[in-house]
C-alpha cells in the first residue's frame, strides 16, 4: 500500500559499516525500508583521512540502490572532531565530491568536541548540526539565519541535551530535524520511537509536525519521494 505523502518517513542521521556501523549500507537501507521509512540519509562519520573514501563508496552504493527499491538512500557525511579551521574546507569539498547531506558533529554532552565546533559547523554551512549539547543562543540565532537545522536526536548520551536544545531552538527560531544516530540495527527507529523522543524534549504536537515536515523538505529537495 502507498503511503501518503503527509506521512512520508524521512531518518537524515544515520551509519553503516563505512564509519562506526556495524551494518553494510545495502542492509541498512533494507531495514529502513522493513522499518517502513521512505528516505534514509547515510552520513558516516569522516575527517581528512577517510571523506573520499566515504563519499565516493555512499554515492555509488546509493544510486545503485536507488534504481532498484523504493526506499531512497541518499549519501551523506558527518564531519567529526574536526580542527575548527577544517569545517568550511572539508564540507565545499563533500559536496563539490556529491554528498548530499553534510552534517556537523555538534557538542555532545558525552564526547571531548572541541569548543567552539557548534559555530565552526554552522558558519561553514553544514546542513544539520547534529546532538549540538549546551549550544548558546548567540549560536542557535547563527543557525536559524543560515538555514542550519539543529537535531533533536534519539541516540542515548547525546540526547542527554535535548530539551536544552529545543527550548533554545524554538526562541532562536531556528528548524528542528529529528534524527537517530543510528549504529547498530536496533537503533533504527520508528515513528513512535521519534514521537517519544521529540515530546521528551518538548516539542509540542505541532512542533513534532513541523520536525517531520523539515526531513522531508529537505529529502525532496535532494531527491523524488513518492
């Protein structure tokens, strides 16, 4: 049965066995697609050492897998622990290179990210700033002025900040996407897991529709979801 376009399901965070995954993106994909989501993004986590690599494997791998299923893979990056200097060269070289979604790694409360990595990833255009932590207002402002989206995420630890984060985006009104950092298959999530998740952080009901709108906004611009 088709789904209805008001109820597409969009994950833009999520990794395979290219980075820290444990899953090959082909089998990832499939579990979204049994999972009854419509797009996943495949961001693995990259420096200078490995973004060529990672790019070129997730843009080949997910046009192939494109023209076979339903389900819409789309080749991402996730530009983590870098030296601030690196985040406005290495995100113009992923998309010069095809990745479609470049998100930064934000703040987290559970990992030493360099302070300062919240503006650096913003001021260099990522796309999503992912699990951004303690992130200032000062930061969010930057983020919703430059069509930035901060990520309410289900994964444990970083979701430790959640709230912070939604109550700071909703004055800042910056855009929300909901995302899982998905690792491992029982990670991938369902739609009821990102209901939990987003009104564990606040987000009102409308505030949960606009998140769900957001992924899929940002999915259509990149590629046809039916």
């Amino acid at each position: 049965m088709q789904r209805r376009k008001d109820s597409l399901l969009v994950d833009l965070h999520a990794h395979s066995l290219l980075s820290d995954g444990v899953l090959l993106p082909s089998e990832l994909v499939r579990r979204y697609d049994v999972a009854g989501f419509d797009a996943v993004a495949i961001t693995d986590h990259a420096d200078s050492s490995n973004i060529d690599f990672i790019v070129k494997a997730l843009v080949k791998v997910c046009a192939e897998l494109n023209k076979y299923w339903k389900i819409k893979a789309i080749p991402g990056i996730e530009l983590t622990h870098l030296p601030l200097e690196q985040f406005g060269p290495l995100t113009k070289h992923a998309r010069k290179n095809g990745a479609k979604i470049i998100i930064g790694h934000g703040e987290s409360p559970v990992e030493p990210v360099i302070k300062g990595t919240n503006r650096a990833a913003i001021k260099a255009g990522v796309d999503i700033l992912a699990h951004p932590g303690k992130i200032i207002k000062e930061d969010a402002l930057l983020a919703a002025r430059k069509g930035v989206y901060l990520e309410i995420t289900a994964r444990k630890g970083h979701s430790k900040t959640n709230t912070h984060v939604a109550g700071i985006a909703k004055s800042a009104k910056a855009m929300i996407i909901i995302g899982s950092d998905s690792h491992l298959p029982q990670d991938i999530p369902s739609r009821m897991l990102f209901n939990k998740v987003a009104k564990k952080a606040g987000l009102t009901s409308s505030g949960i529709r606009s998140a769900y709108s957001n992924s899929k906004n940002i999915a259509k611009k990149i590629i046809r979801l039916t």
